[in-house]
C-alpha cells in the first residue's frame, strides 16, 4: 500500500514538473500598494483573480474589512471555461457586487 502511494505522488509530481515545463505561466509583479482604510462606519470591498491559461480556469476573491481592517466577510470561487484573464477579472469584479448583499 505504501509504495503504490509513493509511486502515486512521484508520478503525480513529475507530470506537474512537465506541464510546468511545457505551459509556463505568467505572473503580475508584486506591487508595493498598501490596504488604506475605508471612512470610518463604512466597509472597503477588494476583490481578484488567479487565472491559469492552460486550463481555462480562474478563482475569484473578494475581500469585505470595516474601517479598523477587521475581516467582515470573505469569499473565493472557482470558474471554468473562462477565455482570457480580462474575464476572470469581470468575474472578481461581479463577486464583488453580489457580496454586497451579505
């Protein structure tokens, strides 16, 4: 049992390793921006996107904090079959509008 688990994962990290290899990704470059609070008795919405090319998948986050920083509500999902990272963000951005109703 334990070496058919082990050759499991070594066989699973060595096809992640080739995909890798094959597909490389692109990342956005860190930025130095910092969170800034809302006005107080207000809450601040962020929200974003991962999106990964080679599966057409992305993950939407958003992100609710009141004027002291304190997580009011969070949440993240997953998308399918979406075309390009301008969509995955219109998804984020519309997670966003819904989270307005928590």
């Amino acid at each position: 049992m334990d070496s058919m688990l082990s050759s499991f994962i070594l066989h699973y990290i060595q096809e992640q390793e080739s995909l890798l290899r094959s597909h490389p990704f692109t990342t956005r470059p860190v930025s130095e921006a910092r969170w800034s609070p809302p006005p107080t008795d207000q809450v601040k919405v962020n929200f974003d996107a991962s999106y990964l090319t080679i599966s057409r998948e992305s993950v939407s986050g958003v992100l609710i904090r009141d004027d002291n920083g304190l997580v009011m509500a969070a949440c993240a999902h997953p998308h399918l079959n979406v075309p390009s990272p301008e969509v995955a963000e219109a998804l984020a951005c519309d997670m966003r509008y819904r989270s307005l109703d928590l």
